[in-house]
DNA sequence: GTCTATACATCGATAGAC
DNA sequence: GTCTATCGATGTATAGAC
C-alpha cells in the first residue's frame, strides 16, 4: 500500500474513533487532525471537504461489512443460512452503531454518498437479496416486511439496550414466524 | 390563555415549523426569532435555554398525540382496537417526521426530557400498552417484539418513501401474524 | 505535504440600556 | 419584555510561506 493511502486510510480509522466517542455528527476536523497528530488544514491534502470524508468512512464501513460478511461460513440449508447472516449484520450493527448510524441512517445534512461509494451499499444489498430469496422468499413486498422487522429489532436494542439482548433474542424466532407465514401464503396461490 | 402563554406556544409552533423546514437539529434560536418578529436574545425572556426549548416541544408534541390518540374512536373488538390505535400512531408520526425524531429517537446531544414532559410520553406508552394488553399479548417479549416490528415498519416508510405506503401497507397483517402466533403461544403453555 | 494565520460563518448565551 | 451589542466557542475552509 502506497504511504498515501496508507495516511488515508489511517485518518479514517480515527475519524471512526472519533464517531465511536462522540457520535457520527460529533466528528470534527481539528479534533480528528490531533488524533492523527496533524493540523487541521493539513486534512485537505487528503479529502477535498468534511463531507468526502464521510463518503471515505461511508465506503470504508461498506468494505467492512461486505469482508464481514465474506469471512461467515453459511449453513447449507436456507432457513439456518438466512438466520446467520442476520445475525452477523446485527452483530456489524451492534458492534458500532456510529458506523451503522452512518450506513444507514441519514443523519449527516447534506451528505449522500458518492456514486463509487453507492456500489458498495448496493453490493450488500445484493447479498441480502440473494440469502432472503434463497429461503423462498422473493415477492418484494415480504422483503420489505422481513427486512423492517430485523431492522426494528435492531434499533429497538441499538438505542434502548446495546451490549444487551432484549430484543435480538427474538430474530430468529421472528424470522420463522415470518418465513414460515410467506411460505404459506404463496404455496396456497 | 394569559397572554404569556400564547406567546410560549406561538413560538413552539414557529419551532415546529422551522423542524419540519430544516430537521430537528436545524432549529435555531435566530431564525426561530426572525420567524415570530422578535430578536434572537428575546427568546430567554420564554426559554432559559435551547434545551429547554426542546423540552417544550417534547410535552407538546405528546401533549398532541395523546389528543390525537383521545379523539379516535376505538372498536370494542381488542384486536380492531389495537389495529386503529397503531393505526393512528402511525398517522401521527408520519404527518410530522421531525416530531417524531424529537418524541421517539435520540438525535439532540444532550437533550433528556424534564420529569414533567417525560410524564407525558409515559401517558402515551401506558395507553398503547392497555391495547396491547387488551388484545390478550402480556408478557414483556411480546410487546417487545409488536413494538419493534410497527416500529420498523414505519422507520422504513418514513425514511425510504414518505407519504407513500410501501411498507405500512403490510401493518395489520404483521399485527395478526404476530398475535395469532403469540395468543398460541400462550394457549399452549 | 505540512505548517501558521486567518477568513468567515453559525450558534448559544449574557450584559445592560430602555 | 424587548432591544442593541457583544462575547466566546466551534466549525469548515482558504491563503501563502516553507
């Protein structure tokens, strides 16, 4: 890896660190330059603007998960497959709600990812897609319905018990329900 | 009214107005002055602090919804009843996404309710929990999950599709697809 | 590439006259 | 209660020397 982007990529570890200790809006650059023992105009030789960097961190997290995601071996069977990668992508979530607060929420004004950056979110997409349809599942209406359902969960434990699993405990059994239920609905039609 | 609290609610309304404009965060004390003919110092003869501004908007907004919640007429049927509340719930936040930022999610740094507005959002849960309960669901994981599941669905709508009904559209059959296998449950054991 | 210095804007909050 | 004036902090971004 060249030096520079080595820099890059070492400014953008910070910069999670910072969201980390004080939220993904709390990021500033003077802060973030100290963290990485630079000034702060010296940022710009880096990212054209504060919103570049967040599409850098916004890619660096997609790269993350998608690697995340890569690295989890899948059941053969669907059901047990499906069930995995929700909880390795609630584990992503959990494990830095900063991070996900930032994949997937829109809480920065003014940003919205860079169209190379995009792919990167569709890529994940994608792999959801794949996992849900491979269990049966394919009208988009059930993925909406599943796909809400996990996220409710979710930000049910993200912003009233992280660290806990007051919610999460539920997901596969509310997986099942739903699976189950789809299942039946387009067997009898 | 005294003529003092009209202006404290004319200003919370300007408030309100200025969050639909520019979110939550967006509201600031100049342009919220400059909206209702005053100077931005002016407003600490109402408010002895932003946050505290924020605290008015908090009881106010539950002050409405639990209006809201008071004029609907509910069926006598438990689980129609529980229908038409998440129903109107769900009117009420999506006619105002900034309000329910303020209402149901952490987004302003440093802002905790006082006891007396969180008294308010305490009136608003106890209600939706004498439905839920109501309709025969009591045990805490279930109302876990109902909640999460209604609130995921309409996080999803008010994120992704505004206005729309993509995702909403799916609530009554997620409530009786959660119920029936819930009231199951609990017949069995 | 990194620095110093600074521009420029926004914001919440206070002082004190009227 | 409302105003003018201003403080003080924070923040992004730019200019220009080295």
């Amino acid at each position: 890896m060249p030096r520079r982007e080595a820099k890059v990529a070492a400014i953008v570890d910070s910069a999670w660190k910072l969201a980390r200790e004080h939220g993904i809006a709390g990021v500033s650059l003077h802060a973030l330059a100290r963290e990485v023992g630079m000034r702060q105009p010296s940022l710009y030789a880096y990212f054209d603007s504060k919103l570049a960097l967040y599409d850098a961190m916004f890619a660096d997290g997609n790269r993350r998960l998608i690697q995340q995601l890569d690295l989890v071996k899948l059941p053969r069977d669907p059901r047990a497959a499906l069930k995995k990668f929700f909880a390795e992508f609630v584990a992503f979530a959990l494990e830095d709600p900063a991070r996900y607060e930032l994949l997937f929420e829109r809480h920065i004004p003014g940003f919205t990812p860079s169209p190379t950056s995009y792919v990167l979110a569709e890529e994940v997409l994608a792999r959801a897609y794949k996992v849900i349809n491979e269990v049966g599942i394919t009208k988009q209406g059930d993925i909406d319905c599943i796909v809400a359902m996990v996220a409710g969960l979710m930000e049910a434990q993200l912003s009233n018990d992280p660290g806990g699993n007051r919610w999460i405990r539920h997901l596969n059994r509310l997986v099942d329900l739903y699976v189950d239920d789809a299942l039946e609905r387009s067997r009898q039609s």
